[in-house]
C-alpha cells in the first residue's frame, strides 16, 4: 500500500484523489473509525519493491512525496483495527482475483455463511452465482472510486463496478460490508446498482 496524504477535512482530501485521478492513479480514501485524518492510498502492492518504484513515480513524475505502508510481518492480525482496513482490501482483490477466474468455491468462501440475500434463500443465492460464474467462458472486472469505512464491527466497502463477459456487461456501484468472524474477514452484505 501506498500513502500519498492526509487531510484533516474530508474535502481536501477529496479534491486531491480527484487531482490524482486526472494523473491515472486509482486513489482511495481511508478514515479509522476512531480518526480524524482522511488518508489517501493507492494498491496494494504484490511486493514492497513495487511499492516503493510507485512512490520513485509519483516524486519525479507528480512532485507528490509519499510512503510505503506495510504490515506486520508476516498475516496482519485480525483483532488490529489499524490493520483491519488492509486486511480487507488484500481479501477485496483475492475475491474479484477468484471471480475473474471463475473458482467458484473460492469464491463462494467469501461469503458469511449469515450472509442473506435480500431475495433468496442463501442456498439458492449460491445455486445461482455458482451457475452463473460457470455458464461464462470469460469474466472481467474492473473497480474504481474505492471508497472505505471502517465501524464498529465491520469495514463497508464501495466501489464502481465494470463487469464484462461473453454474456453479459454491465455498470454499476457495489457495496460490500465485510465483518471479522473470528479468523477471517467475510462478506456479510452485498448490494448493487446500476450506473
């Protein structure tokens, strides 16, 4: 992960993503539940060198100093609230890496066994994504206009979503409510609209 600011009032730190975006980068906003500071990221990265060669970019490119921020050594511990936050965008990008890939049980494994479709019973909300994940050759998806919360007990995720197939495309703003159940970070809520 990449810290490129932080900003005390949240629409400074919104004109700087919007001015970062212009740059190419995908930005997002982080805000702990018990802060004040709205913090600017962008990845993560698969490793610390490539993190560092981002913010070699962003100095002699942008004029923006920024940081590499790690985690512990070795898995970030769970009951961390500071860690919390990476924590869910390492399994953000594991679950779109296993959609894309159409390993459905992987996928599947995501999930809260509480998580509820609003329509069907958890039973047929597997049936059908399973059936849908399988009945495409191809899947893609992209994800910008990150946005994170973290609270209580959970971190809510947003995000804009361009899913595409040899079925199906589509446009639309995703919201995903993440909750620690112990030893794992799952997704309890699920929520889409189209853009």
């Amino acid at each position: 992960m990449v810290q490129l600011g932080s900003f005390h009032e949240e629409k400074n730190a919104k004109q700087f993503v919007s001015r970062i975006k212009k740059k190419g980068y995908t930005p997002f906003i982080v805000q702990g539940k018990d802060s004040t500071w709205y913090k600017i990221r962008v990845g993560p990265y698969p490793s610390k060198a490539e993190a560092s060669q981002v913010t070699q970019d962003l100095k002699k490119n942008q004029g923006i100093s920024a940081l590499v921020v790690l985690s512990k050594a070795g898995a970030p511990d769970l009951e961390d609230p500071v860690d919390s936050i990476d924590v869910v965008v390492a399994q953000l990008l594991i679950w779109l890496q296993a959609w894309e890939g159409k390993n459905v049980n992987e996928y599947l494994s995501f999930y809260s066994t509480n998580f509820r479709d609003p329509k069907k019973s958890r039973k047929e909300w597997a049936e059908q994504r399973r059936s849908a994940l399988n009945g495409n050759s191809s899947i893609s998806i992209q994800i910008s206009d990150i946005q994170m919360k973290q609270n209580d007990e959970t971190v809510e995720v947003s995000f804009l979503q361009n899913y595409k197939s040899d079925r199906v495309s589509d446009v639309g703003k995703k919201k995903l409510i993440w909750k620690n159940e112990g030893n794992s970070w799952k997704i309890i809520q699920e929520t889409w609209k189209p853009s």
